[in-house]
C-alpha cells in the first residue's frame, strides 16, 4: 500500500549535477507544487468501502432472487394438481405476481453483481499500482544515479556522445517530447478529485491529489532518467523513455480516479472453469458461423458475464473461485449444450427443407420451393431454438406434403382410370353422408363443409373430359381420403385444441391487460396469428391443427417471460429517472441562487433535463434493447449529476471558485454556460407557450364559427371539423412535449387555411343571392378570367427570364418561345366561347322562363349540358395538371375560382325549378 516512510532521495551529488544540466540546456526542473487543500492519502480505503457494501447488496441480492425462485417453484408444483375453478384461479394469480417479483429480483441481482465486480476491479487496480510504491521510488532514484556515474566516469562532456550532424534536430525532438509530459505531469499534480461518503443523512467529502507526491517524485526520476540515456548517445531509447513516463503517469492518475479499468488476463483463474467455457466458446462459434447468432448472442453474453465474476472473485479469494462460481458454469454449460442440441435440429431441418426446394425443381414446381424458401426466409432469427425448430419442421411437412401430391399427381398421369375416379369419389361420398347422418358432434361442421367442398369439385372435374382435370380430381380425392381419415379418427383431438385455445387466449389475455405496454408489437402479432388460427382450424387436419397450435402456445410462454423481464427492467428505469429528476431539482435550487454573466437564473434547464427526456423516450420504446440503453444512460446522468451537484453546492458555500481544483473549474465554467443557455431556451419556450395559447384560442375560435355558418349554407363542413379536431390535438401534443415552435407553424397554417374556408363560405352565400342568369354569368366570367390568366403567363414567364433558357421537362433541350405560346394557348382552348355563349344564353332563357311562368327545363337542359361540357374539358388532362405546377405566378387562383364556381352553379341549376 501506500507508503508510510519518507522515501529515498537521489544523491546530493547527483541532483546537483541535473540541476546544472538542466540550466545549461535550458530545461526547468521539475518542483512538487504546494497545495492549499487539505488532501487524503490515498482512495483506498473508500474503494474497500464500496466493496465491502456492493458485495453485501450483491449477497442480499442473490438471497431475495432465491427466495423468489423458491416460491415461484411451490406455487407451480401446488398448481400442477389443483382442479378448476376459483381457487385455481387465484393461485394463478398469485404465481404470476410471484413470477414478476422473481423478474424483478433477478435484475437487481445483475445490477448489484456488475457493481461489486467494477468496485473490486477498481481496488485491484490501485493496489496493484500503490502496493510498492516506496521500492519504485528507490528503484528509479538508483538508475538515475547510475546513469550520471557512468557518464562522469568518461570524463569527458556527456554531450560529445551526440553525433554533431544529429544534435539540433535530435535535441529539439527530445526536448519537445520531455517539456509536454513535463507539462502534463505538473498539471497531473495540480488536480484534485473529490469521493463523497453517505451514511444516512451525513454526506461526508474527502479529496485526494490525482497523482501522490511519491508518484510524482517517480516520474521526476524517470524524465530525469530519459534525459541522461539521451546524453549516452541513444536518441531513440531517451524517446522511449520519455513515452513510457506519459504512460506511467496515465496508469497512477486512472488507478486513483478509477477512470479506467484494466482488465486481467482469464488464463489466471482455475482451469477447471476456464476450460469448460473455452469449449463453450467453440460451440457459440459453431452457432454464430450456423447463422444462429441471436441464440450465440445470449449466450455470449452470459459468458462475459460469468468470466468477469470468476475473474473478481479469483482476484479477492482465489482459494473460493472454484466452489464459488462451479454451478454457474455447469448451469451455463448444460444450457448451451441444449441450445447447441437444439440448434443441430433446426440445422438439419433446414438442410432437409433445401432438399425439398431442390426436389420441386427438379419436377418442374419452382413456385412451390420459391414458397417455401420464402417461408424458411421468414422465420425470425430469435434465440429461442426449439420454438424454431419446431417452425421449421412445419415448414419441411409442408414440402413433403407438397412432392408426395406431386410424385402422385405423375404417376396418374401416366394412366387415369375414369373408372376408378368414380368408385373412390362414391366411396368418399357415402363416407361423408354416413358422418352426416350421424350427427357427429366430434367432427365440426366446418370440417363437414370442407370435405363436401372438396368432392363437390372433384365431382365437377370428373365430369370434365380434360386429362388434365381428371389428374387434378384424383388429387382432391386422394386429399379428401387422407384428410377424411384423420378427421374421423383424430376427432377427439379437436377437443383438445379448444380447450388449449382457451388457455393460450387467456395467457394472452393476461399479458395484454397486464403487459400491453411490453413487446406491444410481438404481442399484438401473436395474438393476430391465434384469431386467424380459431377461425379456421376446425376445417384443418386436427393433427396438423394442434402442433399448430402447439407452436403458439410455446411462444407465448417466451413472450411472456420476456415481458415480465422488460417490466422489471422499466420499473428500475422508473425508479432511477425518479431520483436523476430529484438532483435535477436539488441543481435547480443551487444554480437559481446566482445571477450569471447578468442573466437571472430561474432554476437548471440545461442538458440534464433533455438528456432525462431522451433516457425517458427511449425506455418508453419498452423493449429489451431500449430499456438497457436506457438504464445505461440513466446511470451516467446519475453520475455527472453527482459532480454538478457537488461543484454548485461547493461555489454556493463560499460564493467563489477558489476551492475548486483545475478540473472542477474547468467543469464549473461548462455548467454555468449550460445553466445560460438553458435558461434562455426555457425563457424562449416560455415565450412561445403565450404565444401558442394566444394563436390556438384565436384559430379554434375561427374554425368553431366556420362549422356554424357550414352547416347554415348546407355545405360540406367535413374539412372544418377535421381542422377543429387536429387543432386540439396540437393542445395535447405540447402539452405531452413542451415543445411548441412545430404546433404554432401548424396553426399559422391552419389560419391560412381558415381564411380561404372563410372566402369560400362568403362567396357561396353571395352567389345563393344571385337569380339565374346572374349565376350564370358570374361562372362564364370566372372562367374567361381563367382563359386570360392562362394566355398572360407568358408575360409573367418573361419577368423571370427569357423563354430561350428555360429548359424542356427532360432536362436537355430548350423550349421556344413559340412552344410555350402553343401549350398556352391548348390550356385556354379546354374552356370552349361556344360552351360559354351556350351558357349565358340558356341561364337567361330559364331565369325568363322562371319569371313568366313558363316551363324552364328545356333551358335549363341546355345550360347544364354546356356546363357539364365545359367541368369535362377542366377535369382529369395531363396539360391542364402541369399548368397547376407553374411556378412563375405563385399560385393559380383563377383556376380555382372557375373550379369551384362549376360545381355550385349545377346545384343552382338542378334546385331553381320548384317542385
């Protein structure tokens, strides 16, 4: 440990000696600075307090998941026996709430067991960095001594050794090299880090100097070493040496820190576990190289995981290694041997389902193996192996149901006896109506239907006189034979099937209502397949039905296991986001005591809260992998809370940064900096929040009075109301978020959109005043106001740039001018002057008509007809689309006044004759 004698000091003589070289070369010695801090010794001993409790809260850990184990185990076995109904239903409950406290205990279990291993790392670490200290120290002091012996025993000046051509360029480099870890090492020293002890309510800080005066007193040794191996004529080991002093002081600073974790070699612990997982890392070699890697994954992981606890234990009682972590390795061995076992069926099932694609191809049904590669392409790759396995051994029954149907279908295509087709189709007939006549309830009528469809149409093909059908109905009749026989003697499994439905519905039943938030998707995607399933089982072979059904159940006993585990592991996100919130709050009250570069300070809204949004969002994903990412991120916003925390309660109690070490000024500086800006994006947010109640009271109102005057003028009012709804919605959704500068884009939008409902509502009540002639008229001038603005853009095309430049839509050759005054006059021909003329000119005879009392259909007749010509000519013409694209108006608003004014005016039409 850390030495408790004064060290040795180099020789006077010595010293003397790399003073005046020093100041000959122009190279500062290097001095132990003094501190004002009143520092600790050494970390050690806290880092033997956190193991010390991180082991205790790992064994505390590991006692409440075996008493859970243990009660879940009595719970099933006193379930095994129990007969339905409501005590077995409680019980059921009872094991499910016992099931998740055992998921719940098991992640503490791993959170707890990665702690001690990172706290016992962490005190190795050290130990082995301090333990001899006072001997380095020595050791180093000594080859200084004995380098500057041998060179005073040349009697000749140490610098001749330097070859002359070498000595600038060599000399700069050197000297370059030792000044900047010199610099290092003198800032090194300067910095103080600070450990905080919690016991109960009493917080007690303790700071400790990042390198101790003996590991500084080494590294003074070892530059002075290198520089003196320089003068010995050997440039490049002086540079070596140098780079080895930066390395040395990395190792001191990062083993009192614990900044980085150096890991040691497996070879060291007990070669009776270390074998069994070398032979478990082929085996999850051979399922990753199988293409088997999410179930390699698994176990990969685990291994990882049992390696690092071995490690730790062989580092703090290497004598308990092997009684302590034996069963875990034989548990984890006979795993991956099941995993491994499984997974050489699911290989050779897939082998054997190949075979089949290359069997259907050889008799001529690729569509039949593309299906079913399709159907192998399909399977996700989980690491639930047996699950797979039996997927994929559905898959292979259905390429050998397929070739079996084939090799059939040939060989009676060699010789179709019609004959024959007709005794087995009156044997498979009176079959059927004997089931009939029985009245089996065992066999489903859906399974009755089946078979009378499938002889129903072996019956049509027989009929037929094409070969071709004749084979096609000796296949229905061989399927209807098979599956006719499994039907009547497997019935009493249909039985089975319903009663195992009930149970899967009822396991998923309960995962949605309890765990609906969890794997909502696989949840959802399961439960899919099962309603699809209970519509159509009962026409299925039952056989084939019930493995079916089988794999489903199967699957939602993994899902089940892997929701309650993404349950647990959320409600420890909840609990964690909790506390980060609470030193969110406790930073709040800090920070708000001090006014910043002049900015007044409210309370913290820097980075830590958005950071704390984010983890939450992505626990919110409740997923396995976004739960872990979670919970990491949450860990280390618990850290670097810790130190904001620490370093702004420092500057409240002296209302300076003196106290403060480099480091701890230099992460005061970015905290306040970040305690600005976050101020100002809240004052900002602030500010948009007044704004967006301002806008959404404002544009609601609007649209709340568009739906009345609507539904007054008997217009579709459809648009309007949606509006009406997502303006609400954008109330919640920053409500939700807090963010507002989306919503308040969206409602200017919405008012745009409300002026224009607003413009429509009036122009519709202004034309309903109109007789019909006027209707008439005012459409026909919508319309030529259209025609002018169409034959005018041509001017509007010049304001941008000659017509020359422009560019054809296929990106090559140019347009004239002559080209575009074609297209534009196409455009402005669709609106016909004989139409219109017929128009006007009809609309004023019906509204003659209407006023003498005279009969104004044959006008009216006329006008509608033009009219119709003319919403014909405007609707659905690829010139008239390109022309809404133009760019150079900014919009086409008579094209859509014209729109609009046909429509109304067929309705003026159609109602201005009374009944």
């Amino acid at each position: 440990m850390m030495p408790k004698d004064a060290p040795k000091q180099a020789a006077p003589a010595v010293q003397d000696w790399i003073e005046k070289f020093n100041k000959a070369k122009g190279w500062k010695p290097l001095e132990p600075p003094t501190s004002g801090e009143d520092l600790m010794l050494t970390p050690y001993n806290r880092f033997e307090e956190a193991l010390t409790r991180s082991t205790s809260d790992a064994m505390e850990a590991n006692n409440a998941l075996r008493q859970a184990q243990r009660r879940v185990d009595a719970l099933r076995t006193s379930l095994g026996d129990m007969p339905e109904g409501a005590q077995k239903e409680r019980a059921e409950e009872e094991l499910e709430q016992a099931e998740e406290a055992h998921a719940q205990a098991l992640v503490a279990y791993r959170k707890a067991r990665e702690l001690e291993v990172k706290q016992g790392t962490r005190l190795r670490q050290i130990t082995e960095v301090e333990e001899d200290l006072d001997q380095d120290l020595a050791q180093a002091v000594q080859r200084v001594s004995d380098l500057q012996d041998a060179l005073a025993a040349q009697n000749v000046n140490p610098y001749d050794a330097v070859a002359a051509e070498k000595r600038d360029t060599d000399f700069l480099i050197v000297q370059q090299m030792r000044d900047g870890v010199a610099k290092d090492i003198e800032k090194a020293r300067s910095e103080v880090f600070t450990m905080i002890k919690v016991e109960g309510s009493t917080r007690t800080e303790r700071k400790y100097a990042t390198i101790c005066t003996e590991e500084y007193m080494i590294l003074h040794a070892m530059l002075d070493e290198a520089m003196l191996i320089y003068l010995t004529g050997d440039p490049q080991a002086a540079m070596k040496a140098i780079v080895a002093t930066r390395e040395q002081m990395f190792l001191y600073r990062s083993a009192r820190t614990g900044a980085i974790i150096i890991e040691q070699q497996e070879a060291a612990f007990d070669p009776r576990l270390s074998g069994p997982l070398g032979a478990i890392d082929g085996q999850i070699s051979w399922l990753r190289f199988e293409g088997l890697t999410a179930a390699a994954d698994e176990l990969e992981a685990e291994s990882i995981r049992l390696r690092r606890a071995i490690i730790e234990t062989q580092n703090n009682a290497p004598e308990t290694v092997y009684a302590t972590h034996l069963q875990e390795v034989e548990a984890h061995q006979k795993a991956v041997q099941d995993k491994v076992k499984d997974a050489k069926v699911c290989v050779d099932l897939t082998e054997d389902i190949h075979r089949c694609g290359k069997t259907l191809r050889a008799m001529e049904a690729p569509a039949k193996a593309d299906a079913l590669e399709v159907d192998l392409r399909g399977l996700d790759n989980d690491p639930y192996l047996a699950v797979r396995g039996q997927m994929l051994q559905g898959i292979l029954r259905q390429g050998e149901a397929e070739i079996g149907l084939l090799r059939r279908a040939q060989a009676a295509a060699e010789n179709v006896d019609l004959s024959a087709l007709r005794d087995q189709l009156q044997t498979l007939q009176a079959r059927y109506d004997a089931a009939v006549k029985k009245k089996n309830k065992s066999i489903p009528k859906e399974a009755l239907a089946e078979i009378e469809m499938k002889l129903s149409a072996a019956q049509q093909l027989i009929e037929s006189e094409s070969v071709d059908a004749l084979r096609l109905a000796k296949e229905y009749l061989d399927a209807v034979g098979a599956y006719e026989g499994s039907v009547t003697q497997n019935a009493k499994v249909f039985d089975d099937i319903i009663a195992k439905l009930k149970l899967v519905n009822k396991k998923l039943a309960r995962l949605q209502s309890k765990y609906g938030a969890y794997e909502a998707t696989r949840t959802v995607s399961l439960k899919s397949r099962v309603e699809k399933f209970e519509g159509s089982y009962k026409s299925k072979d039952p056989v084939e039905a019930a493995r079916a059904l089988e794999v489903m159940w199967d699957e939602a006993g993994v899902l089940k296991a892997d929701v309650r585990r993404c349950k647990a592991t959320y409600d420890a996100c909840a609990k964690a986001a909790k506390a980060v919130q609470g030193q969110i709050d406790a930073l709040s009250k800090l920070m708000a005591k001090n006014p910043i570069h002049g900015v007044e300070i409210s309370g913290y809204f820097g980075a830590f809260v958005s950071d704390l949004a984010e983890a939450r969002r992505i626990a919110d994903e409740r997923d396995e992998v976004s739960l872990e990412r979670a919970g990491d991120m949450l860990v280390q916003l618990q850290i670097k809370l810790d130190e904001a925390v620490g370093l702004a309660a420092k500057f409240n109690k002296s209302k300076s940064s003196d106290a403060m070490s480099g480091d701890e000024k230099g992460a005061w500086i970015k905290l306040r900096e970040d305690t600005v800006r976050g101020q100002q994006k809240e004052e900002a947010r602030e500010a948009q929040q007044k704004l967006f109640e301002t806008e959404y009271t404002a544009v609601k109102a609007l649209f709340t009075k568009l739906v009345k005057a609507f539904t007054l003028s008997n217009m579709d009012a459809s648009d309007v109301e949606i509006a009406l709804h997502e303006i609400a919605g954008l109330k919640a959704q920053t409500k939700a978020s807090g963010d507002y500068e989306e919503p308040l884009k969206r409602l200017a939008e919405l008012k745009q959109d409300a002026s224009r409902h607003t413009a429509t509502v009036a122009d519709m009540a202004s034309f309903k005043k109109l007789d019909v002639e006027k209707a008439t008229a005012d459409c026909a001038s919508k319309l030529r106001a259209f025609t002018r603005a169409v034959m005018g853009l041509e001017g509007e095309i010049a304001k941008v740039g000659d017509v020359a430049d422009l560019l054809s839509s296929d990106g090559s050759t140019g347009i004239s001018s002559a080209e575009v005054k074609s297209y534009l006059q196409t455009v402005a021909g669709f609106v016909r002057d004989t139409d219109l003329a017929a128009l006007e000119t009809n609309g004023k005879l019906m509204q003659q008509a209407l006023d003498g009392g005279n009969n104004p259909r044959p006008p009216r007749e006329a006008a509608l007809s033009a009219l119709r010509s003319l919403t014909g000519a405007l609707q659905g013409n690829a010139p008239l689309a390109h022309y809404r694209k133009q760019p150079f108006t900014g919009g086409n608003p008579e094209l859509e006044a014209a729109m609009a004014a046909l429509p109304r005016l067929e309705i003026k039409l159609l109602t201005a004759v009374p009944k």
